[in-house]
C-alpha cells in the first residue's frame, strides 16, 4: 500500500481493494483445500465456497468501477498470513480427520476476517452514502457468514467439538443487521 | 513437528496464540501511540494490559498439559499487524487513521475469537478442563473488546469531520 490515505472515501477504496486481493487469494487457496480435504462434505464445501468467492470477486470489482476506481494492486497481508497458516497445516498433517479439523479452522478465521472486513467496509458505504455499493457487499457479506456457520455444523458432525460459538451470532462479536434469516432452517 | 493427532494440534495451537499474543505486546503500544482520540488510546492501553493477561494464561495452560511454554510463529497475526501498521504510515489524517485503526485492531479481535474459539473447543473435547476455564476467559475478554472498538467506531470519532477537511 504505497498511496496515502487523506480521507475517509480514500479510506473506503484501500479497504474494498484489499477485500479483492483476499479474495483473489482465497480462489487460489480453496482450491488446494478442497483437493487436501479428505472427508467428502468437507471438500465439497470448499469447492462450493470457491464458486461464490469467484463471484464475490465480482462484486467487489462492480463496486469499484461504481466508485470509478481501479482494481489496483494492494495485496491483502491479513489473508496472506492466514492462507500460509492453513498451508503450514496441509504440509504439517497427513491427511485426515486432524487435517480436517485444522483446515475448517483455517478456513473459518479467513471467514471471521472477511465478515471484519466486509460489515466495517458496509458500513462505511452506508455512511457515504453508495447505496448500489452497499447492496453488493451485503450479498457477499451474507455468503461469508452462511459459510462460516456451515463449516460450524460441519466441524461439529465430525468431530465432537464446536467451533467459536455454537450458533453465528455467538461468535464474540457483535449482533449485526441484515444477518440472514435464514441460515438456520437453510440448514436444516 | 508433524501433527498426527488432536493432541498435538491443540498443543500446537496453543504455541501459535502465544505468539499471537507477545506479537500483540508489541503492537498494541505503537497502535495507542498512533490514535488520536483518547477514548481509542486508552482502549488499546486497556487492551494492553489485558493482553499481558492472556499471554499469562496460555503459559498455564502450557504448564497444565506439562509442558514449558513454547511458541511458534503467528503468520496470520503477522498479516494483521502489518496491515495496521500499514495504516499508520499511510493515512494522513488523524480521524482517518483512527478508523483505519479500529479496522486493523478489530481484524486483530476476530482473528483470536477464532482462534480461542477453536482452541477452547478442543480442550473440552481432550478434556482438559482447568485449560478449557483459561481460555474461555480469555475468550470472553476478546469478545468485550472487539465490542467496545464496534462501539468506538459507531460513536466515529468525529469522521464526517475529517471528510469536510479533506474535501475542503
């Protein structure tokens, strides 16, 4: 990140173009998740979560070119660090229901960072007032917590053990609006 | 260190919170020093000395399994850290560079609620129960964080401020 930050529509950009490098990011990793994951749900979570991070990639690049900014090339530092965690497990843990359960932690800290990033990038798009801006990062906001409950559920019907909170609104954060609804009869 | 069983991935999870947590010492005063407004500088001093807690508790729970505290390196603390670094260095403008702060500290607290959230879990599973207490507390104290910096971030110290400036 070498441009300076003078305000808070500056601000809004740098995060937006750093949510696109971890996503960006993220489709790679997925990919190798899904191949080193052995339990079959397991992997077909990943996969599906990498069609939708191809489309939040989407999003997010329809929300610049809304704010007639460029994609750039900020690289995200946060996920970065969190893919290289989850790459130290794949070369650390043969495969298996211990990978397994390393891998879903990987992939749910990616999901807690991306959730951060994406309600306070909303709720600055909601503060400056980009109304098409915000109803993107909403979409993808949703899908980043549905996923995270989902590999909830699935770390919990594999091994006997819960993740951080049982429930998505019991993660230590706050209760935040335009949480979806329907997550757990989607679950069901 | 191969990881080959739940054991041996708490314990290793356990070495990368500590990390964490010392990488955390060292930010959090550059991060208070940063901030303008004072209710954001004394969270994050706050916040210090809570962290100095956390670090204490893991080297028990180190102690509980038998073992002498050992660390291995956070990279995705790293990450986060250096993304809020990055936003000391490049933000010109003190409101923006304390809601850019918020952003990076909160990145921070998500990371560890994960984090604690999935270590505590297999505690209960490996039953190690005085391990699982030290990290619940732990994990209580992130939480309440984490939320008194959304509360920071809504009360916006003063934003719209900043954006009349540098529009001016």
């Amino acid at each position: 990140m070498a441009e300076k930050i003078e305000s808070i529509d500056d601000l809004f950009v740098h995060d937006l173009r750093d949510i696109h490098s971890a996503e960006e990011q993220l489709i790679a990793a997925l990919r190798k998740m899904a191949a080193a994951a052995d339990a079959p749900e397991l992997s077909e979570a990943f996969t599906r979560h990498l069609e939708q991070t191809t489309d939040h990639r989407q999003r997010v690049e329809q929300a610049l070119a809304e704010l007639d900014a460029s994609v750039g090339d900020e690289v995200c530092e946060g996920v970065q660090g969190l893919i290289a965690e989850a790459e130290e497990s794949m070369s650390a843990i043969q495969s298996g229901p211990v990978l397994d359960a390393a891998l879903i932690d990987a992939a749910r800290k990616v999901e807690h960072y991306e959730i951060t990033a994406y309600r306070s990038a909303l709720s600055r798009a909601h503060e400056l007032g980009h109304d098409a801006v915000a109803s993107l990062l909403e979409t993808n906001l949703q899908e980043e917590e549905l996923t995270d409950f989902r590999l909830q559920k699935l770390a919990e019907g594999m091994m006997p053990y819960s993740g951080p909170g049982s429930d998505p609104r019991d993660d230590g954060s706050e209760v935040m609006l335009g949480r979806p609804a329907t997550a757990d009869s989607d679950l069901r | 260190m191969k990881l080959d069983s739940l054991d041996k991935l708490f314990e290793h999870e356990l070495e990368d919170l500590l990390d964490a947590e010392q990488q955390l010492l060292e930010a959090l005063p550059k991060m208070a020093s940063a901030a303008g407004s004072k209710e954001l500088k004394d969270a994050f001093n706050a916040h210090l000395k809570e962290t100095k807690t956390h670090v204490t508790r893991l080297e028990k729970a180190f102690k509980s399994l038998g073992k002498s505290p050992k660390s291995v390196t956070c990279k995705g603390m790293q990450g986060l850290i250096k993304e809020g670094e990055d936003v000391i260095k490049n933000a010109t403008d003190q409101a923006v560079m304390d809601a850019g702060l918020i952003g990076a500290a909160q990145r921070v607290e998500h990371y560890e609620i994960a984090a604690y959230g999935t270590a505590r879990a297999h505690a209960q599973t490996l039953g190690h129960t005085e391990i699982f207490d030290l990290l619940q507390t732990t994990l209580d104290e992130e939480g309440m964080a984490n939320k008194k910096l959304t509360q920071l971030a809504e009360g916006r110290i003063n934003i719209r401020g900043a954006n009349e400036k540098a529009l001016a």
